[in-house]
C-alpha cells in the first residue's frame, strides 16, 4: 500500500379606488363575465417581458450564482466528481460503475504512484525516494501528479472522476488554490463496525489475486478456500488505525467541499448505492447542459427591472381570464420559487407559501387542485435539482370514527401527486417522495419538507400533527403551500375555546416567503383593482390595476411598499391617496393572526 500526506522527510502526518370598505380580498369566478382587462390585448411590453421566463433565468442554489445575462455556449462542459469513503465503504466498485455509465476518466493517486515509480519518470523518481526509507510521498509531489493527469486532454474532454483525493486539508487547500474543483463532492457513509468485518473477513487467493470474504463473498471451492490468506492490512487493530486516520482527515476536508458534499448511505447493496450515485450525477450533468445551452437571454437590463427585485417584472395581466394560460401559471410558479429559494438559502426553516390567483383560491368554483400539484411539483423539482431530499407531504384523515376524513378540497391530491410527471432523472423515489402530515413522517434522509395546502377540518385541528412533524423536522425546512388555519369550530365548540391561543401562536411561527393576492370590491370578483405581493426577502407591494380600454391596455403600477403585512386601513387609504398614519395600529394582535391566516 502506498500512503501519501506529509511534506518532508519526517514522516508526520498532515493530519391604487374606492375605500377598502369595499375591498375584499378574493379571488375571481368562472361564472363572471370577464372584465375589459380579460377582453383587451397585452401590452406589447407584457408580452416581451413578462411571459417568456424560463426557469434557467432564475439563480439556482448555489455557492456563487451569477445574476444577469449568461453567456452560453453549444456545447456543456463534461462533469468533474471526487469520491471519498473509508477502506472497504465499497468505493473502488461504485468507481467502476461511475465509469462505465458516465465514461469519466479515473484517477486514483495510487494507480498514478505506481505508474510514476514504473515509467521512472521526474516525479514518480523523487516519490520512489520517500517509499524507499519509509516515509510517506509529500503532498507537493502528489498534487503534482494528480494536477499533470487532470490537464492531459482525455480528462478535459470526458471529465475526471477523482478517486481517494485529496486525503487531507492541505492537499484539498493546495487543489482549491490551482483552481481544481469538482462539481460534486460524494462521501460513501458506513458504520464503522460494518467496515470493519468488511476488512477483517477479506481474504486474498495469492494465485489468482482475487479478493473473498469469508461471510459476504466465499470461495467458489474448497481448494481455492484452503489457500486464501489475510493480507497484512487486514487485521483488525490496522483496520481501526486505518480508519480512525480517515475519519480525521475527512473532517477536516469537508469544510473546503461542504457546499457540493453529498453523503450517500453505503450499507446498501452496490446496485442500490450507485441508483442514489447515478440520480446525482446526472443531476448535475442535467445542470451543465443547462447553464451551457446556447439561447437567447430574455433578461432585461437592471435599469427596466424592478427597484426592488432584479428578475420580477411586473404583474401578469387577463389574470380573470379562466383556466389561466401555461405562461401565466408558469410565471406564478417561478415567482413563488425564487422567494422560496432565498429562504431556504438565508437559513429559515418555517417558511409559508400564501398565493392567491384564481385558480389557486379554494373559495372560487374556478379551484383547480392540479394548479397546486403543479406549483408543489414545480418547488420539489428545482430543491431537488440542489441534491435535496424532499419529502411532500398531504395531510391524512383526521377524526375519529363518523369525524374521520379529510378536507375535501385534499381528496384525491396524493394520487394526483403519484400520478403527475417528475421527470426522466429519477427524481421521484430518490431525492422526492410523498407522505402525510406528522411526526411519524419525518425521516434521517429528508431534508426538507413540502407540505400541501395543510388545513383544519370543522372540529379538528391539523396544528397538533404540524407540530409534531416540525419537532421531528428540527432545524430541517418545513414549508406550507397555501394553509389554512383558521379555526373551524365544531358545534360544541370545543375547538374554538381550547387552546386557541396556542394554536395561534404556533400558526405565526411560520414566516412568509412569498404572498399574492388580488384585491376587489368587497363581495366581487370584478374588476380587478390591484394585487398585493411579497417575495423574500423583501416587503409587501401593493399595486393598482390601470385600464385603459381606448387603447386595449392593462397594467399593475406599484403604489408603495410596507415592510410588514398591510391592514385593510392601510390599503384603503394608499388607493385614496392619504399619508401613511404611522402611528395607527392594525387592528390588534388576533385581529392581526386571523387576518394572516385566513385562507
């Protein structure tokens, strides 16, 4: 075996209306005729700025995104993976399936060592004077090695698959400082006594080479039994040794790959492990082909885009137009996306979704169920394009007996769910799976949450199971796509008077992360006077819907901005012009929840 990590000869390790009055937060009706903004043309800057959005404009999580114009190119560039797992994690086997699938070119140190030592070449000459006395090939030399094989033009064309390197910190330092990086990190995790029985059970057959395992892999026969033998490493106080070396070295490697580290459970069948190996890799082939793809930036210069948003354009408009358009909800779904995503990239973890369009208000006969399956596939997709785990939860029956059930508006979703489209990467059954509400669900692979439409039923309360699952979740994301929250009382009205402060309290913990709603007369879905929207991490815009029909035109011009969640008073008196009262208070502290959680 040839080890490498010191550098000397000492051998040590490196180790806008009418009153509000009239306002009412809704949604509009199929049965409505449509208004004179559903029955005139866009603009003809809606149509060029609004409505070709396409989900590569939007940044992606990741250490570095590049806002702005992309220059992009035919072809992708080939991808580049580091593998790291402790002696006998089943590392060498994915290897070889990593490059058959993928056909990256292998690297591993100790393949380049020997080669260098053999072919007596500059390098493998001053390695082969640290193996000859013993001591441990200096970590210049081996970067040197490594660093030559990367710039041959095989590795440059089909991408490199680094093997067991780097080793230590310095090694990792001395890679990041020449500009190597991979775009991907993969780690195989394996309990250390499973490593362990792996090493000690190996046995060698001297004549053919062949490596056995007395439990796991026995011998063909009994002749090719009796001449096996341990090899030297493969006792256990070595295995311990070798082990308790790795681990600390690894440690101290992830602080340089933690953004682009993936662990995957090694204690699975090899076909199993490479199945979450393969997902991955070509989760970020699928990225390269995508930020390298030749089109046309459809990006408008920051001086068009919005004061407070780079990348929101304005409001769709024909939104009483039903079913909406694909571009229209597309463009819905993007928006929620990269609030969501800003979140998610701050560090919160009790995030809330509330989008009010037509076809996503349950209130309206236009409800559309498969919109909201949409908008959740849409999230799931995109964390899960980042290598997350996600797990989208719809709520189970709730009850007992002749009360067992759950919310009619949910019926049906999860099949939806189960049914819908998730890809050719599959995403589905590796980095998405489908659950209930609770903690019971929450699993050590989840690493985010999505949670459909969580809402009370008459005499039953869902914050008891929500409460549940956040403790479970931890410090892991949980986030509510359009709940709703507010009390329903049954008749005895248990629900209502106990814990209702609590069950309020929980409710507020959850923070929004994007918010849209249109604003009408009160009792009408017509006209459309305005809309109210925020994104992550930004306040609330309040908007007034402009129709000029001499000239077929509808716009939404932003009236002002609040940091915190408008009243109806203070909207009221924007649209009538009126100067903000700062000291007018809302309408107090449950006026205030139940308004948040209305819907």
């Amino acid at each position: 075996m040839m080890h490498y990590s010191t550098t000397s000869l000492h051998c040590k390790n490196v180790p806008t209306a009418p009153p509000l009055s009239t306002f009412s937060l809704y949604s509009s009706s199929s049965s409505l005729s449509p208004s004179s903004s559903s029955s005139s043309p866009l603009p003809q800057h809606h149509l060029t700025s609004s409505f070709h959005v396409s989900r590569q404009s939007y940044p992606r999580a990741h250490p570095n995104p590049k806002q702005g114009m992309k220059v992009l190119c035919s072809k992708s560039e080939p991808i580049k993976v580091m593998i790291s797992g402790a002696p006998a994690s089943g590392k060498g086997t994915q290897c070889e399936m990593i490059v058959q699938k993928f056909g990256l070119v292998h690297i591993s140190t100790g393949d380049l060592l020997r080669a260098e030592v053999s072919a007596g070449t500059e390098i493998g000459n001053k390695a082969k004077e640290y193996m000859n006395v013993g001591c441990l090939v200096p970590d210049e030399v081996v970067t040197a090695m490594v660093t030559a094989r990367l710039s041959q033009q095989d590795a440059k064309e089909k991408g490199w698959l680094l093997d067991g390197y780097p080793r230590t910190f310095a090694q990792a330092q001395s890679l990041e400082k020449l500009n190597i990086r991979p775009d991907i990190y993969i780690v195989l995790d394996v309990p250390d006594e499973i490593l362990i029985d792996r090493c000690v059970g190996r046995r060698l057959d001297p004549v053919t080479g062949k490596i056995y395992h007395i439990k796991n892999f026995p011998p063909e026969t009994d002749e090719i039994k009796a001449r096996l033998i341990t090899r030297p490493d493969d006792t256990e106080q070595k295995v311990q040794s070798r082990l308790q070396l790795y681990k600390q070295n690894a440690e101290a490697i992830l602080s340089t790959y933690m953004d682009i580290l993936k662990k995957i459970d090694g204690n699975r069948p090899k076909e199993v492990i490479f199945k979450d190996v393969d997902s991955l890799l070509s989760q970020v082939q699928k990225e390269k082909v995508k930020t390298t793809k030749q089109v046309k930036s459809t990006l408008q210069s920051k001086s068009q885009a919005s004061s407070s948003q780079e990348i929101w354009r304005g409001i769709p408009t024909r939104l009483n137009n039903i079913p909406h358009s694909r571009d229209i909800r597309k463009y819905f779904y993007d928006d929620v996306l990269q609030g969501t995503k800003r979140a998610i990239d701050d560090g919160k973890t009790r995030l809330k979704v509330e989008i009010s369009i037509p076809e996503l208000n349950p209130e309206m006969d236009v409800y559309r169920i498969g919109t909201l399956m949409e908008l959740v596939r849409v999230l799931a997709l995109n964390f899960a394009d980042d290598g997350k785990r996600i797990k989208v939860c719809v709520q189970g029956s709730m009850g007992d007996g002749a009360l067992a059930g759950m919310p009619l508006q949910l019926a049906g979703s999860r099949k939806i769910l189960e049914y819908m489209d998730w890809g050719d990467y599959g995403a589905m059954g590796t980095f998405i799976s489908i659950g209930s509400i609770g903690g019971k669900e929450v699993s050590e692979e989840d690493d985010m949450f999505i949670l459909v439409a969580p809402q009370n039923a008459v005499g039953n309360c869902i914050i008891d199971d929500l409460r549940a699952m956040t403790d479970a979740a931890g410090s892991r994301p949980v986030i509510l796509v359009n709940p709703r929250l507010k009390d329903l009382p049954a008749s005895s009205g248990i629900m209502q008077t106990m814990g209702r402060d609590k069950r309020l309290e929980y409710a507020a913990s959850f923070e929004n992360c994007y918010h849209f709603r249109l604003l009408y007369y009160a009792g009408t879905q017509y006209p459309i006077m305005g809309a109210l929207r925020m994104s992550y991490p930004y306040g609330y815009e309040l908007y007034k819907r402009v129709d000029d029909p001499s000239f077929g035109k509808e716009t939404y011009n932003i009236l002002t901005t609040f940091p915190n969640r408008p009243n109806v008073d203070e909207i009221n008196d924007t649209f009538e012009g009126k100067p903000r009262n700062q000291d007018k208070k809302a309408s107090g502290f449950w006026g205030f929840l139940t308004g948040v959680f209305s819907t």
